[in-house]
C-alpha cells in the first residue's frame, strides 16, 4: 500500500501539467511483481496523437526516477 500511495503521489507532480491541456491522468493500479503501473489518461488525453510521448516520455519517465520498483507505466484506453 505504501508503494501505490508513493505512486499516486508522484502522479500529482505531472497532473498539472496535462490538466494545462485539458486532459488528466488517472492511477489504475500496481502490478509489483513485475513493476507495471497502469493509469488511464481522461480528457483531451483521449484519442490525442500526443498520448504516448506523455504516458512514456512523461509518466513513465518521472515514476521510474522516483519510486524504486516501477519498471513500465501501461496505458488503460478501455474508456476510449
């Protein structure tokens, strides 16, 4: 529980920035035994050409850096 409170606040430090442009970010969960986090992009994020670069090069990124264990971020696009 610990590592997803980590997770989901790291998140918050890039929600500003893709709320700027009218989309938001969502935490789905954890996978820990192989580091994946899933989150779900809302918004202007959905259906954006732009997406990936934000979830790989954004989220991905940022996670990786700062919360030990988070090996891969997966896109959730069930809503779209």
């Amino acid at each position: 529980m610990e590592k997803i409170n980590e997770i989901k606040q790291t998140i918050e430090k890039i929600r500003p920035y893709i709320n700027r442009d009218g989309g938001d970010v969502e935490f789905v969960g954890f996978d820990e035994d192989n580091g994946v986090v899933t989150v779900k992009m809302l918004g202007a994020c959905v259906g954006c050409a732009a997406v990936d670069q934000t979830v790989f090069y954004g989220i991905q990124s940022l996670l990786m850096e700062e919360v030990a264990g988070v090996n891969e971020v997966k896109l959730d696009t069930s809503n779209w």
